[in-house]
C-alpha cells in the first residue's frame, strides 16, 4: 500500500553547480574537492530548475536586491568560480526567472590579483548577482593563499556593498591581525590557536567529511559512542525544512544540509510537493522523515550493517555510515549521489 508523506515547499535554496572544488576542506559537508568530475549543471537543467522555484523562493527581509543566508538562492559547490562562464550564464538565468536574492558562496581561490577579481565581480553584478558569501577560517586556509581572501573581500566591498557576507568575519579579522600570507596548515594553525579556543570558535557541523578527518582532533568534544546513544537525539537541524535546502547539478532536491540524500528531481517539484514522498518506495526517506535513527539503524542491521565497535561522534556519522553501507549494497533511489559516499575519506 502507498503511504506519502508531504515535504515543505522551499523558500531558500543554494544551488549546487558542481561538486568539483579547488580545495578539499576537512569540514566539507558535501565532501568536495579536486578529485570529483566535474559534471558541471546543464543549461536545460538551470532553466527546469529555476523554472520550478520561480514564485516560491523569498526574498531577504530588505527585498530582491538585498542579500541574506536563507533568503532567495545562492550559487554554490564545489566551488563555482572554476567554471566561470557557466556562474554567469546561472546568473543570468536566475534573473530571468526572477529568482530574489542571489548571491555566490566561494573560497576565493581564483582571486589572483586586483584586475581578475575586479572584472569577475563587475560582470557578475552586471548579469544580476546581488552578493557575495566569502568563506574564511583556518580548514579554507589550508588551501587559499589568505591574500586573495583579503583581496576578494575588499573589491567586493567596493561593488557588492552591504551585500557581502564573511563567513566568519572573526577568522577574517585574526589573519589579518596575525599577518598571514599564503597557506597555512592546519598543523600549524594550531600551534598558534589552542586546540579548546579552536573548537570553541570555529563553526561547522560534525557531518560530511568531519567524521573521517577530524575524528582524532574532536575526541574530547565530540567522544565517540555507540549508536544507541543518538537513537533518542534531534537532528542538528530538521530533516523537513522550508530554508536552506540544497539542489545539486544532478538536479537532486536535497534536504537541508544531509548531504548524499535526494527527495527527487528538482525539475519535478511542483508534483513532489503535491504527492508528497511514497515511503514505501524510499523507507530510507521514511525513517529521515519521522527523525527515527533507530528504526533506520534496525532497517540497515537486518540488511549486514556491523556497528563499528570504535562508535561514531556524532548522529550524523552514525547516519551516514548506515546510508553509506546501504547506497554501496543496496539499490536505494534516495541515496543519491553516489559519489559521495565515495568522496568521504
Ligand atoms: S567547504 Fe567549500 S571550499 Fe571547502 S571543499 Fe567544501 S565546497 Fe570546497
Ligand atoms: S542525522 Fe541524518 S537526517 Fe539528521 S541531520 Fe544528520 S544527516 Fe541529516
């Protein structure tokens, strides 16, 4: 027998353009970086798409022109500067469709000197981008020379206006202080910043890519422990939400954060949002849906999955290892992309 349940119409996307990054962050929740093809979006997939979320994304509080994280949409990866014509054509179809509130999420790792990041930015606003979202602490600063961040930041003042976004502006402000140039690894970071003042400040949730890099760094914040111990805690943000969900350049309609997972074909929203899910068809949706951890644990248990006796260190590693195990074993439509499961390590 069907049973569906209703997903939330979204008011908020970031738009996945490739999974391909520059950088291979250790806090990566979609576990991104150099080693994925490319598969950059279509255009007939941006045009469906937009197609789809003309009409239903909101603006930010201060209307269309004005930016804000969950407010309209925003271009993201991957990092969408690696394929620059593409961003722009985006851009331009967005604002076709009338989509509010867009800006680009990016590493700054393309800002090489004034005249490149100066002529990037001008085109982008002159296609219709209203912001900037500039992505600064010490996991990015393994990877892009603090320079072009500084740089990225300042030229985009000058164009973007209040419309830029530094995420986080205390690390901005510190490697300023502290004269960074370059690189610097992590390693080394922490030789300047303890490890308790790093964790405190630092922000990032303990998903994608975090259990498998960071595990030795958080044993004290986050110990590992056995998977009944999350059966009974909340998700870090709900599963089911109108803000901030995720589509990716497989046109994946993803909730939220939860990385690996797909309620559909975004180009089918409108039916998605009508029908709601068949959890019959995807149990794995099912279990995420009810936030019932046990149930999904006990579904995987009767399939092979072994807990791994060293615990997991958070509800989203122990989530992650049961859809891994399930995507690799088991033909589950929900687990998409595969790749991921693939990219974690
Ligand atoms: S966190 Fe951002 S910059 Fe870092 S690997 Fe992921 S997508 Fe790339
Ligand atoms: S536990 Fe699973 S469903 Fe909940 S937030 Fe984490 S990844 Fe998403």
């Amino acid at each position: 027998m069907q049973k569906f349940k209703r997903i939330p119409s979204p008011i908020s996307i970031g738009l996945i353009l490739s999974y391909r990054c520059s950088a291979a962050c250790k806090h990566c929740i979609y576990a991104c970086s150099p080693k994925w093809n490319s598969d950059w979006i279509s255009e007939d997939a941006l045009h469906g798409i937009f197609q789809q979320l003309s009409g239903k994304l909101m603006p930010d509080t201060y209307g269309p022109n004005s930016t804000g994280l969950n407010a309209g949409l925003h271009f993201t990866g991957g990092e969408p500067f690696l394929n620059f014509d593409l961003l722009c054509k985006a851009v331009e179809l967005a604002e076709k469709y009338k989509i509010p509130s867009t800006f680009v999420e990016t590493n700054c790792f393309w800002a090489i000197d004034e005249k490149t990041t100066k002529e990037k930015l001008q085109t982008l606003k002159k296609k219709g981008l209203k912001g900037i979202m500039i992505s600064v602490n010490p996991f990015y600063l393994e990877y892009v020379p603090f320079e072009r961040t500084d740089r990225a930041i300042k030229i985009s003042l000058d164009i973007f206006g209040r419309n830029v976004m530094v995420y986080q502006v205390e690390y901005y402000k510190r490697f300023k202080q502290w004269g960074f140039k370059g690189i610097v690894s992590l390693e080394r970071y922490l030789s300047l910043e303890s490890r308790e003042n790093f964790l405190r400040n630092v922000e990032f949730f303990p998903t994608g890519r975090v259990p498998y890099k960071l595990r030795d760094l958080l044993k004290d914040f986050y110990p590992p422990q056995p998977p009944r111990y999350f059966f009974k805690e909340r998700c870090l943000t709900p599963f089911l939400r109108n803000w901030h969900n995720h589509v990716d350049n497989y046109c994946n309609f993803i909730p939220g954060f939860c990385s690996g997972i797909t309620f559909g074909d975004c180009r089918q929203l409108d039916r998605l949002l009508k029908e709601g899910i068949d959890i019959n068809r995807f149990p794995i949706l099912g279990f995420l849906m009810e936030d019932d951890l046990e149930g999904l644990y006990d579904f995987a248990k009767d399939k092979g999955f072994r807990e791994d006796s060293e615990g997991y260190i958070s509800k989203c590693h122990l989530c992650i290892e049961l859809r891994k195990y399930l995507a690799f074993n088991y033909n589950f439509e929900e687990l998409r992309p595969l790749e991921f499961y693939r990219q974690l390590v």
